[in-house]
C-alpha cells in the first residue's frame, strides 16, 4: 500500500428502509451505532456495525441531493453492497495516488454525523472522502475515507457483537470480465496483489481479500464476515 491508500476502511450496504435494515442486523446479532445523519449536503443517514479494524454501514437517502446520486442510483437497482471504502489517512493524499495511478478521482468532500454514546455522552464524526466514478469498478461505488475522528467512530460499546464478528475477511464482487476488473482494483489499490482463482481473480490489499467473478446477466457484490479464530 502507498501512503494514500492503505487498506480496506468500510463496506457500504444500502436499503430503502434503515429502521427495518437496523432490526433485522440486530436480530442476527450484531451491536448497531445509533441512527445518525449526515451532513445536510451528503443527504443520507446510516447506523455502522463497527469490527476491530474495519466495519459496514447501513446507509439510507433521506433527501435527495448531488453528493448521494450514486447510492440512488445503485437503489434503483435493488438493496445490498453498493459501496467499498479504501482507508487513507488523508483524502488529498487518497486522491494524488489515484491521479499517478492513472485513475480520475473527484474533488475531496469533508462532512459528519453527530454521534450519541451511552449515558447521553455527545460527539461528533468527521470525515474526508474522494471518491472515482461509478463506472471505474463494475457493480460496486470505490471511495477512500479518511477518519479524522477515530475515536469517535471505533468506540469500545460498538466492537463487541454477541454473534462474535470481528472483521470483513472478503468482499466479492461478480462481473462479466474479471480479468479486466482486477487491473483496476490492483490500480485502486496500489502495492494489491492478484492471482488467477477458479472462475476469477483473487486481489489482496492487505489482511482482506477482494475476489472478482466472473457474472454476465447481473453485476452482485456480497462480503464474508470472519469471527473468533477465523479472523486471520
């Protein structure tokens, strides 16, 4: 990984009805964040299932508005993984890597969401991303988020699930040309690794594993949660 980019902050799960969404995660077992909103021009709101280094967001459209056309847009295609988050210490440096890695990243965007602890304790998250058009990586949205505010996103009450998930161990995404896809991940993700696999190619950013398979009706992405003593 360079500087800019540094591995696999967060997946993007979004649905049309997040009080639905957040019960049937909990009943599965995961501890779920508080509702939150975003910053009025983002025009969304989510709750995050935080893990120990990484974790996934269910994220809603309240309001449309420019910065949210691309989850509207995957939407109307259905409810699912629509989002991956490269994790950066800093967006600006997320962005200059993307430009010499030839790819055409957008402007840096910086908003928040209040966040409500236990015993009414009040803060704030604060966010940088940029992102890379849609049609970089056929069927999922490529972001990288920096956490200006980690503490106030990785809190203790958050990581511990009572089904014992721990991190995202692979995210695969199907696509009519897997070969062709894994140049750009390896691109997106510079110092990546990727090798061929039955029916796709195999890329590794880092502790995670990002699989392109091989999908020609319907683009899908779906990910694998590892727990207890499968978390390496």
């Amino acid at each position: 990984m360079t500087a800019g980019i540094t591995g696999v902050d967060h997946v993007v799960i979004a649905v049309n009805d997040l009080d639905h969404a957040q019960a049937a995660y909990r009943r599965l077992g995961f501890t779920l964040s508080s509702r939150a909103t975003h910053s009025a021009a983002m025009g969304t709101a989510n709750h995050t299932i935080m893990l120990e280094d990484d974790y996934f967001e269910l994220l809603s459209v309240l309001t449309p508005t420019d910065r949210n056309a691309r989850w509207r847009e995957a939407l109307a295609d259905g409810e699912g993984v629509v989002g991956l988050a490269a994790a950066s210490p800093g967006a600006l440096a997320a962005r200059t890597a993307w430009v010499q890695a030839g790819l055409s990243p957008g402007d840096v965007v910086a908003f928040s969401r209040p966040v409500e602890r236990l015993r009414g304790i009040k803060t704030e998250a604060r966010f940088e991303i940029v992102s890379l058009p849609m049609e970089t990586l056929p069927g999922i949205g490529l972001f990288a988020c920096a956490q200006l505010t980690r503490d106030a996103v990785w809190l203790p009450e958050l990581v511990v699930h009572p089904n014992t998930a721990m991190a995202i161990r692979k995210l695969t995404v199907s696509v009519p040309d897997p070969l062709d896809a894994s140049g750009t991940w390896v691109r997106a993700f510079p110092g990546a690794t990727a090798a061929s696999i039955d029916g796709g190619i195999c890329i590794r950013p880092g502790r995670q594993v990002l699989s392109s398979w091989r999908e020609t009706s319907r683009v899908r992405a779906r990910f694998v949660l590892a727990s207890g003593p499968n978390l390496r």
